[in-house]
C-alpha cells in the first residue's frame, strides 16, 4: 500500500478538495487533533441500488418464483439474506468511521490516476476492507445458528472456510500495514488456505471429461494428495488475481460483485436442476453476505472513490470465492467466471516473473488537462483495453472492464449449457 507512513509524518487536509472527496478540514491541522471526525463524501447508493437490483432480481426470482426449491432450503437463504441486508446497513454505517480510524494510524493512499490534480493530492482512506471483511464474519458466524444442527457434519467444513476467509483477512491486513514484497504477497494464500485444506474431507477425485475416457481408460480419477495441492493454488489464484486486476476506482469491488452474483445464480440454477443440492446452498450462505457488504463498500469506491479497499478486502474477496468454489465443487466454473482475471494473469507473466521489469504501480498514464487515461506497455488488461479502444476516462475505463466480465460470466453459462451432456 502507498499510503502507510512512518508515524511521525502527520496526516494534513488538503486545501483544494472536491465535494465528491473526502474533507478533512480547511486548515493544515494534523488530522490526529482534528474534532469532529474525518467525514466522507456521502455513498453513492444510487449507484449500488442499480446493482443490486442486477444482481439479486434474477437470484430472487430463480429462487421463489421459477424453481420449486424446498421450502426449508429457501427460507435459510431468506434468513440468510435479511441477515446480509443487516450487514450492509451495519457496513455503511461503520465505513466513515473505520476511515478516520485508519487515516489517524497514517494509512492511506493517494489517488494516482488523478495525478496532478487537486483530487490527487488528497490522502484516501486505505483498507477499508477490513471492515467489511469483519461483518462479513460476524454474518456468516451467527448463521450458523439459523441453518446448521450442532452434530452437523457441514459445520466442520463451514466453520474451516470461516477459518480460512478469517485468516487471509489478517494476512491481507498485515500486508497493507507492512507492504510485503512481491514475491512473499503472493505466498500468504497458501497459508490462509490451511485451516480449509487440513479440514477438507469432501472427495478428491476429479470426473474424466467423456471425451477423453477413451484416452485415459478411467472414468474418474482419484488425485489424492495432488487434489489439495490444487485446492491451494485455486485460493492463491483467485485472491492474487483479483488483486492485480486493480488500480481503478471500483474495480476491485466491481469484479467481486459481478463474478458473486454469477456464482449465486449458477448455484440455484443447479439446486433448481437438482444437482448437489448441500454444496451449491452452502455456497449461496456464503456469498450473498459476500455480495452484500461488497456492495457497501462499493458506495464508498464507486468512482471518485472515497476510501480505498487495500489487500485485505482482495484477498478476502478472492479466498471466499476460492473456498466456496471448492466446497461447493464448482471450480472449474469458477474459473471461467474468472476469464477476464485469467486473461490478466497470462499478460501479467513476463512481468510477475520479472522477464521483463516491473514497476510498483502497473497503472495507465492520467492527463490532468483532459482527465483522460492512456494505455502504458505494462501488461495488465486495464491498460490494454485503453489501448484497443482508446482513451477514457477512470469511469468508463472501470464500466467497460465490469462489462466484459459480465459478458466472461455470460460466456460461462454458454459454454456450461452447450457442453453438458457432452463433456462431462
Ligand atoms: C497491485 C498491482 C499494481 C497496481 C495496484 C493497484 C501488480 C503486480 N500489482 O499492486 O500494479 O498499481 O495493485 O491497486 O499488478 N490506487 C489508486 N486507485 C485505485 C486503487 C488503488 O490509485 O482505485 C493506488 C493507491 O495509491 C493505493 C494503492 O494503489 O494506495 C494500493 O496499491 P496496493 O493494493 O498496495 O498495490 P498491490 O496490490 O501491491
Ligand atoms: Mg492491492
């Protein structure tokens, strides 16, 4: 994180500050002495009303209306949801207050694709995740208490997923205060992922696509050990690449709320078709709290951002989808609702693996007369879009990228529908 300083560097207002930004104060008083609090720019709910009705219209209507789900099913995931509305409440409430908490410890960071602008001299709150991370836990933790009998075998695998998320938003924490290298960062799954691996006592064989029967002579094959070994690196993948596929006010928020509501409506989609019924509801129990809190924090991202969400709230995101992707045996879509992240990933190689070098922020170039951003060589997928498109501004750069991970998800329910029976 850039904005994490040494604590004897006071926090100061700028002078210069838009509306939309957030106001300290007038004066150049360190913020440590500043009474009353810090206030935000109020959240954009508009916006995110917007969005969540895209995103849990088709959900609810698959749920009440079209399917006819068991009664009991639906009415823990009504609870479920009452109980997410209750943390998105609790999270906008309790944002602008965590933000001047964390901007008094001295984090915070600078908006730098409005470089050389007033609004980019304003020091943003950083990790904001981590709020939303711990409602997040206290929802999913009290559910429990909603759905699952105490001798209840899924409360061992719950319970190690909750570990886990729990554990990488400490280590997501950790990096945001401590700035670990590259190469340590992108370790730290592999070890949140722990309390979810040791637990694990689901199945470990994979289904031979039928294709390929003929080759290989099996119809399953039973991987093992190797199976969690590959569990592990979906969760190093998955929070990873959600946390280079970021930099523009949103987008890290945006591309968690659009792959939770593919992921929700491909778990009905398959309680609805009768498969697995107890791994898709256990996914939907964890990702609308998800998707919920995601979208409080998103009023508050939504460009021009007023907080910044730091690497707890993208390991957070990437190890809660990792993990419900495995417990609720759907990886492989998973990663194709992961397409644009993927894509991401494959240009980023030469420079993640240092063949070519790479800078601290892999960010486009901002130009402060037009407010227009441009594409720079470095190999991210924000970048090429510019590039292939043309210039933009932070916005539209943002809603095209949402874009076409709608059209990744859309994409994956084609593919899903024009290969079954056949591949698998
Ligand atoms: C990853 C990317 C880096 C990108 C950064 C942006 C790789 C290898 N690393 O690094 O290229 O620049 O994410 O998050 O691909 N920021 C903005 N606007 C935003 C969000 C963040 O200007 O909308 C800036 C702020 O200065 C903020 C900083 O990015 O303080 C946070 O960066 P951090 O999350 O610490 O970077 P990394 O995850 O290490
Ligand atoms: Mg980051």
């Amino acid at each position: 994180m850039a904005g994490v300083r040494r604590r004897s560097e006071s926090i100061t207002a700028t002078a210069a500050q838009s509306p939309s930004s957030l106001s300290l104060s007038n004066s150049e008083t360190p913020i440590s002495k500043i009474e009353p609090p810090l206030i935000l720019a109020p959240p954009k709910l508009g916006v995110v009303f917007a969005i969540a009705a895209l995103s849990f219209v088709p959900f609810f209507y698959l749920l009440l209306v079209h399917y006819d789900v068991d009664p009991e099913l639906k009415r823990s995931i009504v609870i479920n949801a009452a109980m997410s509305l209750g943390g998105f409440i609790v999270s906008i409430r309790l944002i602008p207050v965590a933000a001047w908490y964390l901007s008094r410890r001295n984090m915070f960071g600078y908006d730098i694709n409005k470089k050389g602008t007033p609004a980019g001299k304003i020091k943003v709150p950083e990790t904001l995740g981590i709020v939303i991370g711990c409602v997040y836990l206290v929802i999913t933790i009290l559910f429990q208490h909603c759905t699952f009998s105490p001798d209840s075998e899924w409360l061992v695998e719950y319970n190690a997923a909750l570990a886990s998320v729990c554990f990488m938003i400490l280590l997501g924490f950790i990096d945001d205060v401590l700035d670990v290298p590259w190469r340590i960062k992108l370790l730290l799954p592999s070890f949140a992922a722990l309390p979810l691996l040791m637990a694990y006592a689901g199945h470990t064989t994979i289904i031979i696509p039928k294709p390929l029967i003929h080759y290989v002579g099996l119809q399953t094959l039973d991987l093992g050990q190797i199976y969690k070994f590959y569990m592990g690196m979906l969760a190093v993948f998955c929070t990873n690449s959600i946390n280079i596929h970021a930099g523009i006010n949103g987008l890290e928020v945006g591309q968690t709320v659009v792959i939770s509501s593919a992921v929700l409506i491909h778990n009905i989609m398959q309680i609805g078709a009768l498969k697995d019924q107890h791994a898709h509801a256990f996914s939907i129990y964890l990702v609308i709290p998800l998707l919920a809190t995601s979208l409080a924090l998103l009023s508050f991202n939504w460009y021009p951002s007023s907080v910044f969400v730091g690497d707890t709230y993208t390991y957070f995101a990437g190890m809660t989808l990792a993990v419900v992707g495995i417990l609720g045996h759907f990886s492989e879509t998973l990663l194709l609702f992961f397409l644009p992240q993927v894509l991401n990933f494959l240009y980023s190689c030469p420079q993640l693996f240092k063949i070519i070098p790479c800078p601290r922020h892999r960010l486009p170039r901002f130009d402060p007369k037009t407010g227009l951003l441009t594409g720079t060589k470095d190999g991210t997928l924000v970048n090429l879009f510019l590039r292939l498109f043309g210039r933009c501004s932070e916005q539209s750069i943002c809603i095209r990228l949402l874009i076409f991970q709608v059209v990744s998800c859309i994409f994956c329910f084609w593919l899903r529908y024009i290969l079954a029976g056949w591949y698998k």
